[in-house]
C-alpha cells in the first residue's frame, strides 16, 4: 500500500473512531463497520465491456429498528466517509456511475447482529430532452424571472451570486460557476430562472446530481437545499416568502412519466 492509501486509511480511521465509535457496542463490531466498507466495494467490483472497472455506488447499513434514530443522527459522519471511499475508488482506477452514498435502513428480519452492509448500483444516468443545454441567447427574454438575492454557498466557504437567468455549472472554464474537481463534468448542470424560482438541471453528466441526498435529473430549488456535485456541496439560498417544499423528481420517477407521455 502506497503512502496515499495509508494516509487514507488513517484519516478515515480518525473519524470513524472519534464520531461514530459509541454506536457499536464491542471492540470487533467497532472494527466490522470500518473494514466492510472497504471490503465490500472491492468485492462488488465488475468489468465493463470496455474494460473499465466499475465499483458500487450504493452501500446501505441495515440496523435494527430500535437503532434507526441513533444511526441517522450520524449521517454526516457517513457522509463524509462515503467522500473519502469515493475518493480511494478513484484513486484506484475504478468508475463510478454516481458520487457514493451510505444510506441507513431497518432490518426487515428480526436482527441477528448490530448491523450489516449492502452495496449495488445506481441505474445509469440518461439525458432527458428537456435537460439540453439553453444558450444565455435564448435566455435574453427570461430576465424578469430571476429570483431575488439568491446565491449558492459553495463548499461551505464562499457565496456565488444568482443574477442571470441561465447559469451553467461544471468543470470547463467557460461555465458561469467553474468548479475545478476531476468528479465533476465539464458541463454538469444547469440552473434557469423560472417565474421566479430557480430549476436545476442535470445536463448529461458522468455522476449525475444529488438534491438532500436523493439522485434527480431535475428540481425546482427552495432555500436550504443542499445539492452535490461530484464531492463538493452547494447550499441554495433565496430571499422568498414561499412556503412551497422542493420540487424534486427522482430519476426513475422521472424517466416512468416520460415514457407514459410518449405512449
């Protein structure tokens, strides 16, 4: 193992046993959850016909019922540990239909043991006809529709105004919003003022987009809203009175409606 990999391996220990240790009664449970992550994503690796390695995307701890609040009171800090997994996966050469995520649910069996892991795969992305790209020349007509003193904080640290109606979001520099980070796309989403609420696109990118830890193709944005893009996290922020909840499609709700209008 290479000096990257054991420092990996040592900050991802670090977090596991400082914030998440008191959940697991036993020094061999403590050790259980920490190495079957890894073991898992390297057991469920598959090969692609082009000859890539494809890793899982999908892990899910299964604990018992009694468990489920304990262990949700913990999602950053699996959050931050599904970032670093992704992050070794990449490392070692392995694709990723969607940034990686570690979920909780309940046992539906009586439990046998504190917990135990499942990894799968996401479905992969597709373009829907409406998620193309929009040029800031047809946009000239929408300018009325922008939100008021809306901006996004990105990665937690700086404020990026909202103040065109269409805003391109990726990696290449000639995005509005250039997020510089090999997991992003070069042209990942998109953003368009509409009566005066803004909707976010995915615009065919490679890992796709999260909205509150869900996988969507499209959402309409409501101030709160936290949405990953590759490893980096944007927060949404509006000046509104609206009362209405994120409107947000997940991707096989989405692709079901768009094969029902076509029928």
């Amino acid at each position: 193992m290479n000096k990257n990999f054991e420092n990996f391996e040592a900050k991802l220990r670090e977090i596991f046993e400082e914030k998440i240790i008191q959940l697991i009664p036993g020094n061999r449970n403590r050790r259980k959850l920490f190495d079957d992550l890894d073991d898992l994503m390297q057991d469920k690796l598959q090969t692609n016909p082009d000859g890539k390695i494809q890793a899982p995307d999908k892990f899910i701890i299964h604990v018992p019922p009694e468990d489920l609040s304990d262990w949700k009171a913990h999602q950053d800090v699996l959050d931050e540990m599904a970032g670093y997994l992704y992050q070794k996966g990449y490392s070692l050469g392995f694709n990723f239909i969607r940034p990686l995520t570690i979920q909780i649910q309940t046992q539906n069996s009586p439990p046998k043991q504190a917990f135990f892991i499942t990894a799968d795969f996401s479905k992969k992305p597709q373009v829907l006809p409406d998620t193309s790209i929009m040029t800031h020349d047809e946009s000239e007509n929408r300018q009325q529709n922008i939100p008021d003193r809306a901006y996004l904080i990105v990665a937690g640290k700086e404020s990026f105004p909202l103040d065109q109606s269409v805003i391109n979001i990726g990696r290449h520099s000639e995005n509005d919003l250039v997020i510089n980070e090999p997991h992003v796309s070069r042209h990942h989403a998109q953003l368009r003022a509409i009566n005066q609420r803004y909707v976010l696109f995915d615009v065919g990118s490679t890992g796709g987009l999260m909205i509150n830890g869900k996988p969507i193709p499209k959402a309409t944005l409501q101030t709160g809203d936290v949405i990953r893009i590759g490893l980096v996290n944007l927060i949404y922020v509006q000046d509104s009175t609206s009362e209405h909840s994120t409107t947000a499609l997940p991707v096989e709700e989405d692709l079901r409606g768009l094969e029902n209008n076509n029928q």
